[in-house]
C-alpha cells in the first residue's frame, strides 16, 4: 500500500503524434494524466482517433478557452479504451469520472449514478421502479441505461403492452384497478396476483433484450401503418422502435474486474479496509456518516448528513435539518447543533428500547445518558447493539473548527469514542482529535477517494435542500404583496395547502376554511394568484 507520504515521481512527456496513430477509429473513453500519472480528464467519443486527435491540433491552442488551454498545458499522456457502442463509452465515462474525480471535470463528479429498473418479485404485485442505487439483494435489477428518456418511455410501453404496475408502492390502487391503461386483455381487478406475476416475467423479458419477436412484429406494424398513408402512426412506432432499441441492446455493464484493466476502479470494501489502515482504527468502517453545513445566505441555513454501507451511499438513511438555534453563519456552531441532534435521538430512541420490559420479564433500565453511571468504553457498544445506529465513522465536512465543534458534542453526550475525522476541502486534509498535524492521503488512495465521494454527496444534499428552501421561498413571498393577507394570516394559509402551488388549486370555497379568511378576502385571494401565474 502506498505511505501517506509518499511523493509521485514525474515522467517524460510522450510524443502526442507518433502516439495517435495508434488509436483506432472506434467509440471508447479517453484519459488525460499529467506529469506525475494523475487522470486529469475523462472523455468519450464515437471516434477515438478523430476526438483524441482534435486535442493536439497546431491551431487548438489558439482557439479554446482558459479551461481548455490549462489542460493542454497539464497534459503530459493519454490512454484510451474501446468499447462497443457509444452508450457504452457514456456508462464507462460515467464510472471513470466518479473512480479518478479528474480536476477538469465537471459532470458526473457527484454520487448520482446512471437508471436501473428495481422489480420486487417478493412482492404480491411487482412493480417496475426506477433508482440509480443497489440497496436490496432480493430484487432483480436492470440496468444502467446510458439514456433516462428512451428508458421511461420503454416503462410507458410496458405498462400499456404487458399491463404492468410502474412506479409507486404496494397494492394497486382503486384508481389503477379500474384504469383502462392496465386492461391487456383483462383488467387487474380481472385477474390474481398470481396472473399479474406471469405479466411481469414477460416484461423482464423485455427488459433483458429477450424479446426480439416483439420487436420485429412492431416493425412490421409500423410498415403497415406508413403503407396505409398513417404517417404518424407510424411516426409514433418508428420513436417507440428507437426507445426499445436503444433500452434493451446488450451493453457491457463494466465491472470491478474490467476497471483494473485501467490501474484502478471503484473497489468499495477494498477502499474502507485501506481507509481503516490509513486511519488506524483497527477494523473496518462498515458504516460512516458525513455532515455538510450550507448557509449560502443567513436566510436558510441547513445541513445534511449522509450515509455510506460497505461502501456504498444508503439514501434512504440519509437526513436533512434546518438549522435552528444558530444566528447568522457560524459553521463551527451549526455544525455542533446538527450532531448534537442527529446522535441525541440515537441514544434516546436505545434508552426508550432498553426501557421497554423483556419478554423474560426483567425490570426496565433507563440507559439515557444522563442517568447511566456506565462507563463511556462500555456505552458505545451497548448503544450500537441495542439501536445499530452509531456509525463506525463520523465525518464532517471542515477542518480543525467544526471538527472541534462535533467532538464537544460527542463528549457531552459520552460518545468520544466514536471515531470521528474533519475533511478539509482545499488541501483535502484529514484533522484527527488531538493530532495537532493533518494527515495527507496519496491523491490516487482508494481511501481518500472514499472520503471524496461521501464528502461531495454531503455537498450536493445540503445544497439541493438549501435550494428547495430558496424556491420555496420566492413563491411564497408572492402573498407578501396579496391585500388582505397579513403575515399571521399567510402562514396560516401555507399551514393548511401546504405551498402557494396548491393554494392557486384551492377554489375560493375552500380557501374561505381556514381560520380568519372570509368569503370575500377568499375570492380576492384567489383572484390575485390567477392573474399572477
């Protein structure tokens, strides 16, 4: 494994020229590395001699930006790889992008991956869903498609042709079963579960590309429509072609396996066992929680705190709050108040379990913190048994403030032995308690390319939040200016619709319901948002 310290050695620049002519004329991605072996850029293209070749050009310099002109200047080699198809090298670009976060690259830096289609078969009615992460073994998955709207147009095609649920959760509706959409050739009030489950084989088919009959007899469809002068019909068969074909065509999924070809892939439990190394923490960091702070204006200030399994970011645990006790920007203090909150209900939910009698009958213990006389080394385990809450790995986006910040917290609530470390984003310095000097990972670690990717995802779910925030805002300030509506009245009217989006679908019947807005100011309200959409 590779020292913390350890310092690339430059290389010689190659010869550009003598080394394109050895790039084929196929689709695949291309790597940029710099002096010291780094990828700096990932690029595709349909033609890898064309694209690559436009970049060494005499004139490119002279013509392209500031962004472009550093690279070139940065540019010391290049690899390529072929792939079979251009969506391919999309899927393959996408993957390289999130395993080597070249610095000049924009897209595809976050955590957001590519579709798949999630189908529960363990379900009494199946239903197809879209999702771009694995979190359940037991359902089959399809997937990813390199094109999100020819794929969403193939699930519209499955729910008219085969019948089958898209979207949503459990049971079908009373809508959906009466809806004529699902009716081939019966209804799904029509049928069992049990004949509902044979419609869903059938569009797995489908999905797995094993439908090649179908595809054939809607081509001939369509040539029956163009020759009876039906031209958008046919149309309409021609996009539907496309969008099947597209979806449903073998492509190579690209493996961990095939990224070593490339000197280095997404490994996530080799990178949380070189991160427990790095770290010296002694076993692995299965679980780990990062936090942002974002308080882009004193407005809203808000934080999010994301989680990674083995690995790999769990949505579903993640968590968003609104700052509340803090006044202006003050990260350091925010930054305490969200895990003051987050790791409070962890061990007030355990002290409620632990409470709550055995089945043998033993008297409850009160386990909350400020009662236990236990000691903090035997408190974490106790917890992390009892709740499988406490993660092996706290993270918190900052350096030595808000990581100081975070650890008072911790130790007022008796988890100072939790593990916890600050990511500062400028140098990507790792701040440790007590450590008076950060520890610096190898650009190229597995581990620090770990922290990056939840760091980032912390990033973006703050910043989304903080955005909705914002949306939200300036459409409710649309009532600040509403005759009639005072500041107690506009909440009141927020409380009971919820946003002004669905206050504008109220009738004014139903508007006049809420607490002191009549009849009359209901009307004036109501005609106030028409006239301002």
């Amino acid at each position: 494994m590779t020292t913390p310290n350890a310092i690339p050695v430059a290389r010689e620049k190659v010869d550009f020229r003598s080394k394109l002519n050895d790039v084929p004329h196929k689709p695949g991605v291309y790597l940029m590395r710099d002096r010291l072996n780094r990828v700096i850029y990932v690029g595709k293209a349909r033609d890898l001699r064309k694209r690559v070749g436009q970049y060494f050009m005499p004139s490119r310099k002279m013509t392209a930006d500031l962004k472009t002109r550093a690279l070139l200047d940065s540019v010391w080699d290049f690899e390529w790889h072929t792939v079979n198809s251009e969506p391919e090298a999309l899927l393959l670009e996408g993957r390289l992008i999130k395993e080597f976060r070249p610095r000049y690259n924009i897209s595809f830096r976050d955590d957001k991956g590519f579709l798949l289609v999630k189908v529960d078969l363990r379900d009494e009615w199946p239903r197809f869903r879209l999702t771009r992460q694995k979190n359940d073994e037991g359902a089959r998955y399809f997937g990813p498609f390199a094109h999100s709207g020819a794929l969403r147009q193939t699930l519209t095609f499955m729910r008219k042709t085969f019948g089958v649920l898209t979207f949503g959760r459990g049971n079908p509706t009373p809508r959906e079963l009466k809806s004529s959409t699902y009716q081939v050739p019966m209804k799904l009030n029509g049928i069992t579960p049990e004949e509902y489950r044979e419609r869903v084989l059938r569009a797995c088919e489908l999905l797995a590309g094993q439908s090649r009959e179908m595809l054939a007899q809607l081509e001939e469809e369509m040539k029956a429509a163009a020759a009876a002068l039906d031209f958008e019909r046919a149309a309409e068969m021609r996009n539907m072609l496309d969008d099947l074909r597209k979806t449903t065509k073998p492509m190579h999924r690209y493996t961990r396996s095939f990224g070593h070809r490339l000197g280095g892939a997404i490994d996530p439990l080799a990178d949380i066992a070189a991160l427990a190394e790095s770290l010296q923490l002694g076993k692995p960091v299965r679980r780990m929680e990062c936090f942002d702070i974002s308080n882009i204006s004193t407005t809203h200030i808000v934080a999010s705190m994301v989680c990674f399994i083995d690995g790999r970011a769990a949505p579903q645990l993640y968590r968003r709050f609104r700052i509340r006790t803090v006044e202006g920007q003050d990260d350091f203090a925010s930054m305490a108040e969200v895990v003051r909150r987050r790791y409070s209900r962890i061990l007030r939910e355990a002290g409620e379990n632990a409470r709550k009698p055995s089945e043998s009958n033993d008297p409850a213990v009160d386990y909350s913190p400020e009662f236990s006389q236990e000691e903090p080394t035997d408190a974490v385990p106790r917890v992390a048994t009892q709740h499988a809450s406490l993660p092996d790995l706290i993270i918190v986006d900052g350096g030595k403030g808000q990581l100081n910040a975070a650890c008072r917290e911790l130790r007022k609530m008796r988890l100072q032995d939790v593990p916890i470390i600050g990511l500062a984003k400028e140098f990507e310095e790792i701040h440790r308690p007590g450590q008076a000097l950060p520890t610096l990972l190898p650009a190229d670690s597995g581990a620090l390319r770990l922290l990056q990717r939840i760091r980032d995802e912390a990033h973006r779910i703050a910043n989304s939040y903080h955005q909705l925030l914002m949306k939200r805002r300036m459409g409710e300030s649309i009532l600040d200016d509403c005759p009639g509506v005072s500041s107690n009245r506009k909440q009141l009217l927020l409380q009971r619709f919820g946003s002004v989006t669905r206050l504008r679908r109220a009738t004014a019947v139903q508007i006049a319901t809420v607490e002191g807005i009549g009849v009359k100011l209901a009307e004036q309200i109501a005609l106030y948002l028409a006239e301002r959409r």
